[in-house]
C-alpha cells in the first residue's frame, strides 16, 4: 500500500513539475538565409532533399502562408526581434559590415520578453543589425551597444553577412583572436595600402564573383568580399568551419542552461544559405544543384544537429521548434558559383509556384518556409494556410509566457499564439510587405495591392522580376498565386480600400 501511495505521489509530483514548466518552453528559432518556400523537400522540391527539415515539419504545423517582413535580410531580421516594421525606422536596410547598431536599445523586444520571463537568452550565427555606436567601429575592444543591451545574455555571432567584412567571430562582442599588434580596420570606401583584392588579383580567387555586383574587395579564404580590411590576420575565419562553429556554440549555450537550470531562448542565424556559398568540406559535390544545394545540405545537416542535441538532452518534447527563413531566395547574388545554371537544368524553382524572390515585391521575396514544432502541445503533421507574419513572435510569446507589454509602447505585433501553435486557423488580420527599394505592399482577405515604385522590372544581375512598376498593381493570390494578372482596373474600390488601410496603418 504504501508503495501505492509513494508511487501516485511521484506521478503527482511529475505532474507538477509539467505544469510549472509547460508554459515556459525552451524555445528554438532557426532563421536561415535566402531560403525559398520551393527549397525544401517537405513543399514541394525535388532535387535537393532535407530529411531533417522535412522530420521536423512531420512532427509539426507546416505553414504556407508564413511571411518574412521584407524581401532583404537586414529589416526582416530587425521586425523578427522588435516586433516593428523595418520601415517605420530609417536606416534599417541593407546595412554595411560597419554599421552602428540599429535597433534602440530603449524598447521592449522579443529576447527582452524571454529575460522577463526568466529565461536565459543567447544568438548564435548572422547578426547584421550592427553594433557599437560610433564610427568608425573599433573592433579591437567589446563593442557596445550590441546584442547584450537588446536582450542576448550571450551572443556568437559574425558581425555582418559572410560576404562583408569584418570576416570575424565575435564572442559576447569582443573579436576572438585578436593580437594587439595586428589591430583590426574596416573601410567601405576604399581599399588599404597593400591589401590584396578581389578586383586586382583575381587569380588568388577560389570562387569567382560577378563583376556587376562589387564582391570584389577584400580577400579571405580565396573569395573576394564587399569592403576592405586590414589586421586581425589570425581572427579571420574560413567559410567552409562556419557551420560547425555555430553549431557547436549553440549546443554550448543549450548546456549552460541546463548548469543554470533556467530555460532557453535561443536565436540562430545559421548563415546558410547565403553567399559566398562554400559549404563545409564533407558537403561539396554532394547535390545535384552546385554548392548553392550544397549548402542547402549542410543547413539542413545543422537543423538535424540541433534537433538530435534536443533529444539526447532530455528537452525536446517541451522545446518550441521555429524554423523560418529571413527571405525569399536568390541564385545568382555575387558569385559564379552556377546556381543558375544546375537550377535551370533540373527545373528547380525555389520559389516554388511563386513569383520574384529576394529584394522582389511580388510573393516569393516573402513568404517563406516557417515550421513550428513543440510535442508537449502541438499536434504533429498538421499543414495551415494561415496568413502568419514574423512581426507577431513577439506578442505571441509574450502571451504564452504572461509577460505584458508596456501599455504605452508601440509595436506592430500582435498575438496570434492559437494560430501558430495550430488551435485555430485564424489569419492576420493584414500584413505588409517591404521590397528592396521600400515600396509597400499589403495584403489582406486574398488580395494584395502593390503601391507604385520606380526601379527596374527586372533586376538583371540576379534575374529576379521586382514587381516595381509605376501603376498600382492588385493580385487575388487565391485564384492567381503566381501574381499574373493585375487586376487594379478592374476593382478601384478594392484597390482604395487597400491603400486607405496602408495610409492608416503607416500614420500610427
């Protein structure tokens, strides 16, 4: 009998123990780069498999109708942890290696919420935010402001984009393997005394970049990058030690929760697959797609990497898997690494059914790939056509966790936690979308209006169509995914609705 009873009281007590921590999960965000919605097996692709990713969608809730808040990385990543539009902000394009940080580090964001609610909060991977606050950046010293004062209790990270320098690692904002005789300099105009360039010696290149888009500056690991350096000989890393790199870090942090015995937020930026593409040595050759499938392996070999540390550790059931991509996909972007060329052959479309891709106004610049996996309390194998935005992660934890938002502090994020944990299929009410050269779009019921924009139709050096055009532009997605028909002559008073709710929306 007392066995009985001593038994029940475990059972009770396991139970309790679930119910104190289920509503305070780990939480996972795995956010690539220039990752189509056609890229993956899992919707639709057929040459490059990813069985992780695929695992994950298996066991998860697999959105279609998920959208990064820009078609450009730098405003996409900076609404993921504000819980802002980019373009409510100046200065949050596409930034430069050498930017100043670009969010304030006076308001509520998405790592802020986790600390709130007790939680240990790291980045691993990309930043490109910037950091520090003056300029030029000394990168021979912690640089701050940075990841710390917006909410990171840790950070591994490279400053910028793999093909920017400063091709360097920085730990919790100070450079590794700094040598104070070899101080690190970055300049973006013009290149240092004796430093060997892509542009003047091309045969030290080991991948070749396209002369029209400027990758021909500084020379590190045999490719040229944008921007000059000098210094810091013994910091700089080599492309293809990237992904192991971060994964280990992020299996570290993971780790150090468990010592602290508080839970984890973890961000990681894996920087596949973006250019300069040069996938870990055991990776090459190993697609049918040149080195861009390549690296889409070797993403995918990471998520299967995390998602096995999970498991080992005891903590997957209770961890909230997010597996995004900051925006639509791009081939050709720098480098003559024959993305193009084996994606024609094989008619692989990495944005799927849709049209444009990266820097693009039309649909595949956005939507993108967005998984989420959590087996404590989402049902596994479920698909939604819910329209779900980045913007709202934000809100939606914060409601997850009790954590309230400062009354008086704007945002554009808003809970929508019954929809991405898979309790209802309610859409956004509305979403916006930023192209590359920050003319809006929104979409609403079905319907997306373009507002008028100068640029070209086409951007050549990529081949990707930008949907700029002078006229208003009015698609039914429902009917017309592919955005073929504009039917804004044909609705004016959809078209005014839109726009009308678009004014409303910019002027708060």
């Amino acid at each position: 009998m007392k066995k009985i009873f001593l038994s029940m009281a475990l059972l009770l007590g396991m139970h309790t123990v679930f119910a104190q921590t289920a509503n305070r999960p780990n939480v996972l965000i795995i956010y690539t780069d220039d990752l189509g919605y056609g890229d993956l097996s899992c919707n639709g692709a057929r040459i490059v498999p990813t069985p992780h990713i695929d695992r994950l969608a298996q066991n998860g809730i697999n959105f279609s109708n998920a959208h990064a808040t820009a078609s450009t990385c730098t405003p996409s990543r900076y609404s993921l942890l504000t819980g802002r539009y980019a373009w409510r902000k100046e200065g949050t394009n596409i930034l430069p290696g050498d930017a100043n940080l670009v969010i304030p580090t006076n308001i509520t964001t998405l790592p802020k919420v986790f600390q709130q609610a007790g939680y240990l909060t790291g980045v691993v991977g990309k930043w490109h935010l910037g950091l520090g606050n003056r300029s030029p950046v000394d990168w021979n010293r912690e640089v701050t402001p940075g990841p710390r004062e917006v909410g990171f209790n840790y950070s591994f990270i490279f400053p910028a984009t793999a093909d920017r320098v400063p091709t360097i690692f920085m730990e919790n904002q100070q450079a590794l393997g700094l040598e104070k005789n070899d101080p690190i300099a970055v300049d973006y105009r013009k290149a240092f005394p004796g430093e060997l360039t892509g542009k003047a010696h091309p045969e030290l290149l080991k991948q070749h970049n396209d002369p029209r888009q400027g990758h021909d500056g500084h020379i590190v690991n045999g490719i040229g990058r944008i921007g000059f350096m000098k210094g810091g000989r013994r910091s700089e890393w080599t492309d293809e030690e990237l992904g192991y790199v971060f994964s280990n870090k992020a299996l570290d942090f993971i780790d150090r929760s468990m010592k602290e015995k508080k839970p984890f937020f973890l961000y990681y930026a894996i920087h596949n697959i973006h250019v300069p593409r040069m996938p870990g040595t055991a990776f090459k050759g190993k697609s049918k797609l040149g080195y861009r499938g390549d690296v889409i392996l070797e993403m995918d070999h990471s998520v299967g990497v995390m998602m096995n540390a999970l498991k080992e550790r005891g903590l997957l059931r209770n961890t909230v898997v997010i597996f995004s991509s900051d925006n639509g996909p791009v081939l050709n972007d720098g480098y003559l690494d024959q993305s193009a060329e084996t994606a024609a052959a094989l008619d692989h479309r990495p944005g799927g059914i849709y049209r444009g891709g990266k820097y693009s106004a039309f649909e595949a610049g956005t939507r993108v790939p967005f998984i989420v996996q959590w087996p404590a309390r989402v049902a596994a194998g479920k698909r939604s056509a819910a329209l779900v935005s980045q913007v709202d992660l934000m809100a939606s934890f914060a409601s997850l966790l009790g954590v309230r938002l400062p009354a008086g502090e704007f945002t554009d994020s808003r809970d929508y936690l019954t929809t991405l944990l898979g309790k209802s299929s309610r859409d956004r009410n509305f979403i916006i979308e930023q192209p590359g050269n920050h003319a809006l779009s929104i979409v609403k019921d079905g319907w997306k209006y373009m507002t008028p924009s100068k640029g070209p139709a086409l951007m050549s050096a990529v081949n990707i169509e930008t949907g700029y055009s002078a006229q208003d532009q009015l698609y039914n997605l429902k009917k017309d995914p592919g955005e073929r028909v504009n039917l804004a002559g044909k609705y004016p008073q959809r078209v005014q609705e839109l726009k009308a709710l678009l004014k409303r929306t910019m002027e708060e």
